[in-house]
C-alpha cells in the first residue's frame, strides 16, 4: 500500500556542514509549486553555490519522468559564475520490478566571463552504460552560440571525466564522498522539528499519519490567509483573520 510522502512545508530549512568547513543551507521558499532554495559556501569562501529549482512530473508505462528547472549558479572569488543546466530524470519499474532511476538529456554548463559553454549530453551512445555522457566545451559568443571547439569531453558521473582524452576526475583515486553534520543549535524552521517525521522516525506510522494531515490543514489555511490579506489590502477591505477558515 502507498502513502503520501512527506512535502517540505513553506518557509522549512535545513543547515548542515563538512569535515572540510563547506556549509550548506536549505530552504523550501514555495509550497505550490514547490521550489526548494540553497546556499552552499566553500571553505575559506572558496565558492558559493546557489539556487533553486522546481519540478514538473508526468507517467508513462510503469515510468516516472521529473524535469526540473530553475537557477544553479556557482560563483568564485574572481568573479567567475557558471551556471549549470537542468536535465530530466526517469524512474523505471515504479509499480512493480526493481526501482531504476537514470539522467537522461543534455546539461549545459555557461561561463560568460570567459565566453565558454560546456554541453554533455546523458544516455546517448547505446553501446555505454546509461550513466555515460559525451559532450564538449566550446567557446562563445555574445549571443551564446558556438564558434570555436576546445575540447572533447566524455565519461560517467558514476565514475569519470575526462578531456581530450586526458582523466581529470575519477571516482576510484579520488573519494568524494563525506559525510555532512547536521547544525547543532538549528533554526526554529529547521526539518528536525517536524512531528510527522519523528514518528515515523520512531516507528509510530499512524501518529506519523494524523500530524501529516496536520501540518498540511495548517498549511492550507495560511496560504488563504495569505490570499486574503493580499486581497483586503488590494480592495481596501477590512482584514479579519478569525474569518478566514
């Protein structure tokens, strides 16, 4: 039997840091439709890494499809920003087999200072994997169309990545994976508070139920007396939130 998940309610936050003093803020800044904000500061100010997104959904056979969009940037200390595309995400098997997620689509990556774009394009060679990308960087125009290549670019997020052939990253020499501690005096708002999560935390999936539908019901009523008090002060009427229920 399948259960609603928990949605990040408006305004939630999550604060966590690294061993090597990279923080990292989170924020839901909208309910519907649900738009999830980050800030990610590098240690000594290194970069800052930031944004948003949202997410569209559809079905198809035994298929899931999420195409995301919205802002990621991620800027350096020489004023460098590079921004970062979105791609589409596919859940296979999601009634019945294994659950298999792939990345399929392109991911372009823009450094406007530098007039530089870099294309890699998901699950295109049938003979790879589905986690392999080819792609290039190329250099830019004004208007953001290629007119000179300057490299070849290919690999697997699960693995590698290389340019030109030569590898620049891979994932067996150079461990990226680390484990983020959770801010020990959180924000009031923070995701650690909410009762539906504790309870089903600890096992209790009934309790864990009825404060679902709680927080929801409070949800609901704030976004009207939002819409009210947006509709008063437009109108010029008189606002009563005891009668907004």
């Amino acid at each position: 039997q399948f259960t609603k998940p928990f949605n990040p309610t408006l305004g939630e936050t999550l604060q966590a840091s690294f061993p090597d003093g990279t923080k990292l803020y989170l924020e839901q800044t909208s309910h519907h439709p649900p738009v999830t904000s980050w800030l990610l500061i590098g240690p000594g100010q290194s970069f800052r890494y930031y944004g948003w997104s949202t997410y569209t959904a559809s079905f198809g056979y035994n298929r899931l499809y999420v195409k995301q969009s919205g802002a990621r940037i991620c800027e350096f200390p020489d004023g460098t920003k590079i921004t970062a595309g979105f791609s589409m995400d596919r859940y296979n098997n999601v009634y019945w087999g294994d659950v298999i997620q792939e990345v399929l689509g392109e991911y372009v990556f823009k450094d406007v200072k530098h007039d530089l774009s870099c294309s890699l394009y998901l699950n295109q060679t049938k003979h790879l994997p589905s986690d392999a990308f080819v792609g290039s960087i190329d250099k830019i125009n004004k208007a953001g169309e290629s007119v000179e290549a300057v490299c070849e670019a290919d690999g697997s997020f699960l693995g590698f990545l290389d340019f030109d052939g030569v590898r620049y990253w891979d994932f067996q020499q150079e461990s990226c994976t680390s484990t983020a501690a959770l801010e020990a005096r959180p924000l009031p708002s923070d995701s650690r508070f909410r009762k539906d999560r504790n309870a089903l935390a600890s096992g209790d999936i009934d309790a864990a139920q009825v404060h679902k539908v709680e927080i929801e019901e409070r949800q609901r009523r704030e976004r009207r007396l939002r819409a009210a008090a947006a509709k008063a002060a437009e109108t010029g009427a008189p606002f009563v939130a005891a009668d907004v229920k």
